[in-house]
C-alpha cells in the first residue's frame, strides 16, 4: 500500500509530496501526521536545509480538507473539531514557521485547506494551469486554517468577496492578491524540482525560483476591486446584497456606478455575485463576514488560528456542514445535479442566530491548537484517544 505522503531526502532537499493523486490529495489525519514528523525529523537534521512541499498528480496539489473523513468520523461520535481542525491548524503553523526555507508548488486544483499548506511558506509558486479558491461557504463551512488572515490582507474588500463567494483565481490573480510569489510554468516544474535538490545553505532559493518563472499577466479579479470596495464594505451580508442589487440595476453605491467602473462588465458581474450569494448557506455566510473582519484587527497568523479553531468547531454541530458535505459528495459522484442548492438550515440570512455565531467566535476553548491544556481529561483528550 502506497504511503499518502512521500518524505525524502534528496541531495539537501527535504521533499514532501502528498499522494493521494485519486482524491486530488485531499488531508486527512493520517497525512498531516505524517507530513508533521517528517518536519519535525528535518528541523534539526543539517544535512537538510531546504524544504520543498507539492503534490502527486496533474488534477491538482490538493483538494482541501477531506471532509469525507470528518463525516465519517462524526458518524463514529467522534469530536472532530477537537482532531482533525487542531492538528490540521498545528501543521499549518508549524509550515509557516518553519526555519528552514519551504518552497511549495501549487498546481492544478488547490482548494481550501491546500491553500493554507501550501501559503503560508517562506516562496509560493503557482503553475499557469492553478486554481486555487475558497470554496467553503458552498458546503456550509467558512474559511479556516489561517485563511481570513490571508484574506483580510487582499487589497481593499476583494477578501471579503473571495470568501464569501468562493471565488476561483488565476496564477495572475494569486500573485496580485498575496496567495502567491511567482508563477513558474507547467512545463519548467520538473526542472526546477531538479534545481532545488541542489540547494545547500548558501543558496539564494527565492533567486533560484525566480529563474523559472514567467509573467502571470493581470489579474482580473483585481479589475473588478472599486465595485466589490463598493459593494462588499457593508456591515452585513443583507447590506451587501442590497448593495449588488442596486449596483447591478443602474444606481450608484459609495459614489460609484457600473457607467464609471473600471470593469467594463461591472453590473453584470455584480449581478452575478448576488446571484452566487443566494445559493450559499445562510449561516456560512454571516459567519464568514464576522471572522474575515475579525482577522483585519491586530491579529497575528496564531491569533487567526485560535478563532478558526473556536468557529470550525461550532460548525461541526450545525446542520448546514453536513448538508453542505453531503451535496458536494453527491455531486462528485453525479448523483444530484449541480445546479441543486442544498437545504440550508435556516434558509434566509433574517433567521441567522448572529449572537450564536458571536459567542462561539469569542468563546475560549479549555484545549487550544497550541496548548496541551492542564492536564484534566476533556472532550479533546476523549477524541485524542479514539483517533
């Protein structure tokens, strides 16, 4: 049996690739412990100095989550908030604090938590065949694993509407927006895989990586940035649905109008935003706002974690996760249509309990990502012992 994540040691190269080419590398627990000892094996080997982190397959460097372990798991009556999300988050901070120098390719289909393996590292390159997006509003969920701090740090609003609306990005949008430092082409990858395993702790690595690298072209996601600032500063996710209305029918919001844009498709771009917003889960949504906007005050890439780590788990007991999973499964597997919308519960963004939202965004956890805790058996502890 193949092992999901290959750890080798090539030259002075510590080169961790994930395989499981057939879920589009998806995470699951087994994986993120491995990837994590084999981090921890390297930290203090001097024979590595270089760390280079992709994934198996031409579909993609990874998926995301895999949230058919977390159905799974739940079915078992396990805790997975307290598992899957800490040790997830753990590997995430470890990744982006790691004193070596990580270098991670992006290719394919880079979703959720892929993005947060793979972007927080010290050089990020994507390939011109990448998309790379936050999906997790359509499967009843929110942004997590260090994502709204990456996003509450994209020019302007633009965050705020690649959350909530799932976006997909280009290679060009990804290196405009931060998620990305260059964009090496398909064909020059295995080359510059070859290049890396001659790195020793002299080497220039972002000087090294830049020398395969092309010009990624504009991004048009960044083309649209004065109406989604227009639109998508209101308070609430309501606001900014009457705010894509009105843009999109002709008036003018904060001064703007679609006549003035800078996107030439401005009112029907924004008509299509409030479209996709209708589709998504109600609660996934205000939850999403409250917590990018969160991350934009004084926090720190920990910080981020811990608030993610309290929200991820209080979705775990929502309907909307399950449902929202449950949809994407079946739709994977062709058995619900794609254009369906799963039964969000509730159904209209009035009926959100914003003040539940609150109170598990702010609520302390006796077990965080970065603490053992004190030593007295909890619900994590319980959780730790079935995985």
């Amino acid at each position: 049996m193949q092992s999901p994540v290959n750890a080798v040691v090539d030259g002075h190269l510590g080169h961790l690739s994930l395989n499981r080419p057939e879920a589009i590398n998806a995470i699951d627990l087994e994986m993120m412990h491995a990837m994590t000892d084999a981090l921890d094996a390297w930290v203090d080997d001097d024979a590595v100095s270089a760390i280079l982190l992709d994934g198996v397959g031409d579909y993609g460097f990874c998926a995301g989550g895999d949230f058919r372990e977390i159905l799974e798991r739940a079915a078992e009556g396990m805790t997975i908030g307290s598992v899957f999300f800490r040790d997830e988050y753990r590997l995430i901070a470890k990744l982006a604090e790691y004193p070596k120098p990580i270098v991670s390719i992006m290719h394919g289909m880079t979703m959720g938590g892929g993005i947060s393996l793979a972007g927080h590292v010290s050089t990020r390159v994507v390939t011109d065949q990448v998309k790379l997006g936050q999906p997790e509003t359509g499967y009843g969920f929110v942004p997590d694993g260090g994502a709204t701090w990456r996003l509450a740090r994209t020019p302007g609003e633009i965050g705020t509407y690649l959350a909530l609306n799932s976006i997909d990005l280009t290679a060009a949008d990804a290196i405009a927006l931060g998620f990305a430092d260059v964009m090496v082409p398909t064909d020059q990858v295995a080359e510059l895989t070859t290049a890396l395993a001659d790195v020793d702790e002299s080497t220039d690595l972002e000087a090294l990586v830049r020398r395969f690298a092309a010009d990624a072209g504009a991004s048009t996601v960044l083309e649209r940035r004065d109406w989604i600032d227009a639109c998508y500063s209101a308070d609430t996710v309501q606001a900014i649905l009457e705010r894509l209305w009105a843009f999109s029918n002709g008036e003018s919001v904060e001064g703007l109008s679609a006549a003035d844009s800078s996107d030439p498709d401005a009112a029907a771009n924004a008509a299509e935003a409030a479209d996709s917003l209708l589709r998504l889960s109600p609660t996934a949504l205000v939850a999403t706002l409250r917590s990018v906007r969160a991350a934009r005050d004084g926090e720190d890439l920990r910080d981020a974690l811990e608030r993610e780590l309290r929200l991820a788990r209080w979705f775990t007991t929502q309907p909307d996760l399950f449902t929202g999973v449950q949809a994407l499964v079946a739709q994977n597997t062709e058995t619900l249509h794609q254009d369906s919308v799963p039964d969000w519960t509730p159904s209209d963004l009035a009926d959100v309990d914003v003040t539940d939202i609150a109170a598990a965004m702010e609520t302390q956890l006796r077990h965080s990502v970065f603490s053992r805790g004190l030593g007295i058996p909890d619900e994590t502890e319980q959780a730790d012992q079935k995985a």
